[in-house]
C-alpha cells in the first residue's frame, strides 16, 4: 500500500518550503494525488473501512486536496460532508499565518455530529489543527483524524492531545524545521517554494 500511495504522490528529496512556513526535506506532489481519481478507489475503501468503527456522521477535509480525499469517503460512507477554507491570520512565532474555517451556511450542521477529519497526506499538521479548533467552534465531536499518509510524529501527538483516534493507512518518518533551526539552511542548501507558499503570506 505504502508504494501505491508514494507512486501517486511522486516523492522528491530537497529543502522544501511546506504550507506550515517550515523547511522540510520531502516534498510530494499532492496536486497530482486526484489526477485518476479511480487509482485512489483501493485506498478509499481501505480508509473508510477503518472509519467506519467509529460511527461518525460527518467528514470534514481542508481545502484543497484533502477535501477530495474527505468527500470520496464520505461518499463510500454515505455520510454527510463538509470542508474547512484557509485564511491568513497573525502568527507569532514565525510560521505561516494559516487558519482553516468552515463555511457560514454548514456550520450549524455540524453541531452535535461525530465528525471524522480527512486529508490527503498529515505532515506538520497545520491543515487538521486549523480544521480541529474550528469544529470546535462548530460544537462538533471529533472523533477520529483520518490520512492516506501520515509523515513523522506531528500528527499522533496532536491526536493523543486532542483525545481522537489517529487513522493512517501508512506513515514515514520526516524531517521538520523552524527556518531557524534548519540544518539544509546552515548548509547553503536552495530553498524551494514549489507551490508558492511564501507568495500568498499578505503583505
């Protein structure tokens, strides 16, 4: 499964810029992961089948490619969907200023429902944390965080802390730093900004 998954994703090595504002040495093409939406077709059912246990009512997905993935499952699960929006906010500590919120009009839709968060692939975590804290707001009970690759121990601890159950269908280890902290940086190494993260911070 672990091939399956990378080959979609079509993993590089480097010193990347991730969404989160920090340096990475991994970077995946998660853009390409819905081009043959069919070739996810094992992979969702496998991370439905997972879900399933928990009895949820709702998927909720960040935008943009983890929304596919949360919507195909949601569908498998014949359970209602929704998706959470990124927008900037003031970030004290250097990283990007991301926030995740879902839409005015499905927010009281939310309220009482055990909802699982679904996205593409968990690294630093900022998409499912940003999604999280809203669904809150939403008095949703979040019950489960579902990926089809989680990448280092971001993810768990952030499960453990917010008291869900933690569904990958494989995990890696990773590498993560603060721009401060990087090593690929100390070395000279070119960052990349492949998606333009550092582009869409506001001015």
């Amino acid at each position: 499964m672990q091939e399956t998954i990378l080959n979609l994703l079509d993993p590089k090595s480097g010193h990347f810029l991730l969404e989160s504002g920090h340096h990475g040495d991994r970077w995946l093409d998660l853009q390409a992961l819905c081009l043959r939406p069919r070739l996810l077709d094992p992979l969702i059912a496998e991370l439905a089948n997972r879900l399933a246990a928990f009895g949820i009512d709702a998927v909720c997905g960040p935008l943009v490619e983890g929304a596919f993935v949360a919507l195909i499952v949601a569908n498998r699960l014949d359970v209602e969907f929704t998706y959470s929006e990124r927008f900037s906010q003031p970030a004290p500590d250097g990283l990007f200023p991301a926030a995740y919120r879902v839409p005015v009009t499905l927010r009281g839709k939310l309220r009482g429902k055990r909802v699982a968060i679904v996205n593409d692939v968990i690294n630093a975590g900022s998409a499912v944390k940003g999604t999280f804290t809203d669904l809150q707001e939403c008095e949703a009970n979040v019950v489960a965080i579902g990926a089809l690759l989680v990448l280092g121990t971001a993810a768990s601890e952030f499960a453990a802390h917010a008291n869900a159950a933690l569904i990958g269908l494989e995990t890696l280890p990773n590498k993560l730093w603060t721009a401060q902290t990087c090593p690929l940086c100390s070395s000279g190494v070119p960052l990349q900004d492949v998606a333009g993260f550092a582009e869409s911070l506001p001015a």
